[in-house]
C-alpha cells in the first residue's frame, strides 16, 4: 500500500471520528455542555480565563479531535450559544460585544463558582 494512500485513509478516519463527536455534542443537554464550557472559561482553558469567542470554544471542545475542519468545528456554534446563553442567565458569564459576534468572559462568580465545584447546583438553581 502507497504512504499517501494510507496518509489519506487515516485523513478521512480523523475526519469521520471528529463529526461523530460533533453529532454527539450537539445532542448534549444544554447544562451538560454548559458544565464543559465552564472549564474552557476558566484558567485552565485556551485563553487562561481571558476573553474568548465562541469558534475557540468549539475548537476546544473538539482538542482531542484534529480532523475537524472549521467548517465542522463551526457546526457546533448553535449548541455553544445556547450553553453561554444559559451560563450567563445565571451570572457565570458576561458576553463582550467588540465586534459582530460578542467574545465571552467568566463573571467573578464564575470563577468562585469553578473553584467551589458547585457548578451543577448553580445549573440547578441552588
């Protein structure tokens, strides 16, 4: 077999194992998704728990899958907005309109909410 036949058959396996997660993220319930999220926000996330956009954040929640294009990786904007729709009604993150699309922010009870662990309560309305 031809190194560039199997290069491209790994390819297509990457790219094939990256929508079945975005299948599976998008029929994620919204807390759940949400609760993943909090984690990209924080400090441990991609931008150290500085200002971040929503394609970032779809892009982290595929990390461990690089056949994702961005075309894919946008296929999860609708699901991520309704999770940072639904952290910010209870105050754990605050959107940043700079341009078009609003870059987001942990609120500083986000961040206590990440630390205590009590992120799920919270969700909850406890």
């Amino acid at each position: 077999m031809s190194p560039l036949f199997r290069r491209n058959e790994e390819k297509a396996a990457r790219k094939a194992a990256a929508r079945q997660e975005i299948e599976r993220l998008r029929g994620v319930p919204v807390d759940d998704l949400a609760t993943e999220l909090m984690q990209a926000l924080g400090p441990d996330g991609p931008t150290h728990g500085t200002s971040i956009r929503v394609q970032q954040l779809c892009e982290y929640l595929l990390r461990d899958y690089p056949g994702a294009g961005q075309m894919d990786t946008l296929n999860l904007s609708a699901p991520v907005n309704r999770a940072l729709d639904r952290l910010e009604r209870i105050g754990l993150v605050s959107p940043i309109s700079v341009t078009r699309s609003p870059v987001w922010r942990i609120t500083p009870l986000g961040e206590s909410t990440l630390t205590e662990g009590d992120l799920r309560e919270r969700l909850r309305g406890r």
